[in-house]
C-alpha cells in the first residue's frame, strides 16, 4: 500500500504517543528520506505506546542518508564506525534508519534488511552469554542466514537485534526450531492458548527475533508472515500490555487491514506484540 507522509503523521497524532516534541522528530525523520527508492515499514505494539518507522532502500541513495541522520541525533564515533564497518562487511544491497517512539523516549539506529550469513551478522550485536548461546544453537540446528540486522545507537544501551532465518519447508519443524532458539537464550515460551494458536496457524517462513543488550537478552520472539484473525485475537487477549481503541484509532487513519507480518515477543515484563505494516 502506498501512505503518505500526512496520513503517517496524522496517525501518530491519535496514538498515545501525541506529543508535540515526538511529531516534529518523525517530520524531520520523514523529510529526510528519498522519495524516488525505497519502502517504509511502520511497526505498532500491542497498546501503540510505542510506534517503530523503517526506511531503507538502495545503498547509493540511503547511506548518506542513514550517517547524515544518525550524525545529527548524536550517535557516537564508534556507531557510526560500526555501521561502516557492517556496510563493508556485509555487502548489503539495502541499508537503512530506523526511528522509535515510545512512552520511554525517542530512539533510533541503523539496520539492513537482506539476507546476511549469520556468522557475520551477530558480530554486531553485543558479545555476552546471550549472544555465545545463540550461536550454539544455530550451529546445532543448520542455522546460516539472517533476514534483517538492526542496531541501536543509544549510547547507553547499545543492542543488536538478529533477525534469524528459520530454515526447511514444515510448520512443525521450524516452529520446534524456533522453541529451541527461545530456550538456548533463557526466554520463555508462551502459554497453551497462544502456542496452540500458532500451531493451528500452520505458517512457513518463521523467523527468531533475538534482541541482544549489552547486559544480555532484552527480548525474543517469532515473527509469523501473514497472520491469521484468530491468531492475532489469541495473543491480543493474553498481551501484558494492549489497547484496542489504540490500535482502531491508528489502523482507522492508516486504513489498515492485517498486518503483513506479526511478531509475538517475551519480555522482561511479560507477552508483547509487534503488528508490522508495510506502508
């Protein structure tokens, strides 16, 4: 679908996130992104007291971008060393920024969303247990690709977010895998209702979500393509944080349906959802 930068606006306006301070960053945001490359994916947690915006696109037209943004919102020597050095490394066909607002604040990095080998994507994530634990894991289970890297630059929680290709062609297998991947991190599973629903989903394609901070894990979870009705009524209900009005208000601007992909996540403070719109 194709939304423009109004409408985006708009929809942050009637979010709980309504403050002046919070829309004038997304315009300065928004402004700066090319308008002739590139895709825009907005993010949503369960209460939309935090709303994620990504854009990305080809390298020639996005890393000036990406350091002119990051640079100006302070991000340190070392990140945006870190990012070149990932630029390099990773060869990626796209890079891009990220921008977050939250009831927390306002943060933001940088990410690339392509296919990278594992091996070379969690060197940019903080080295801890967590991150050494992740790695035994996608040894054992064939692991070699990651879908997306992202990385926060606030200079006081650094983390990287490894977004884990789950590999094979049988719901059954890779949902078992993804378990696996929760468990070698020390995140919990989720309870019955919500397993059985993502059981009965039966979706392919699954990928692993791992945040990893600088003191260890920060979250976990699966990200489901395509959701069905049910399965986002199952984790809405037993979400530790939802608002139903929220979400009609911000879907009703956006003129959403379902989402393109769902991401069910442990937290330290308990079942969060993430509802990810391609705009």
């Amino acid at each position: 679908m194709s939304v423009d930068h109004a409408t985006l606006l708009e929809a942050i306006a009637a979010s709980p996130l309504a403050d002046h301070d919070a829309i004038e960053v997304v315009e300065g945001w928004l402004a700066m992104q090319p308008t002739h490359s590139g895709h825009i994916v907005a993010a949503t947690s369960g209460d939309v007291k935090r709303i994620t915006l990504y854009s990305a696109g080809p390298p020639e037209d996005f890393v000036p971008v990406v350091g002119g943004f990051l640079a100006e919102g302070g991000a340190s020597e070392s990140e945006l060393s870190m990012l070149a050095s990932a630029g390099e490394g990773l060869d990626a066909s796209q890079v891009g920024s990220w921008l977050e607002l939250s009831d927390q604040g306002v943060d933001a990095g940088w990410y690339f969303p392509v296919n990278m080998p594992f091996a070379k994507a969690r060197n940019f994530a903080p080295a801890n247990p967590v991150n050494d634990a992740l790695t035994q894991w996608a040894r054992r289970s064939a692991i070699q690709d990651c879908a997306q890297l992202r990385r926060s630059v606030d200079p006081d929680q650094p983390a990287g977010e490894l977004t884990i290709v789950i590999p094979g062609d049988d719901a059954g297998h890779e949902l078992a895998l993804v378990q696996q991947g929760f468990k070698s991190v020390g995140a919990p599973w989720f309870n019955r209702e919500v397993d059985a629903a993502i059981k009965r989903a039966g979706s392919v394609d699954l990928l692993l979500c791992v945040v990893v901070g600088k003191a260890g894990l920060n979250a976990c979870g699966v990200l489901i393509p395509e959701p069905n009705e049910e399965l986002l009524e199952t984790v809405a209900k037993h979400a530790t944080r939802y608002d139903l009005d929220a979400i009609d208000d911000f879907d009703a601007t956006l003129d959403l349906d379902l989402p393109g992909m769902l991401g069910c996540f442990q937290y330290p403070w308990g079942l969060g959802m993430e509802r990810f719109f391609p705009l």
